[in-house]
C-alpha cells in the first residue's frame, strides 16, 4: 500500500508469509491451471499463478 510516498515491504505482509502445503496440481477448464492448497487443516483450490517459493518437505 501506498501512502505519502512510503511503501510497506511486501515480505511482511500476512499475504507473502504464510506457509501452505501443495496437495495436488492439476488442470481446468480450457486447461486453466490449479492447485489444491491445505492450511490449518483446510483446503482450497488456488490459480497456480499465486503458487511460488515451492519447497520439497523433509
């Protein structure tokens, strides 16, 4: 957000640092891509476009 010419760091932002666990990818509609998404024990199926920073559990 923008205000008086300062702008927040994105990083910190609750949006940017939560940590989701990828279940399953797969395709659409027209071949529209989607993951399905799990967090606090629910699931939500998301655009792949708002999927990064992908990392392999331990």
């Amino acid at each position: 957000m923008k205000i008086c010419n300062v702008v927040d760091d994105c990083s910190k932002c609750k949006l940017n640092t939560d940590t989701y666990e990828l279940l399953q990818i797969g395709a659409g509609f027209l071949s529209v891509g989607y993951a399905m998404v799990q967090k606090d024990g629910k699931i939500t199926k998301v655009s792949l476009s708002r999927i990064y920073d992908v990392k392999e559990a331990l």
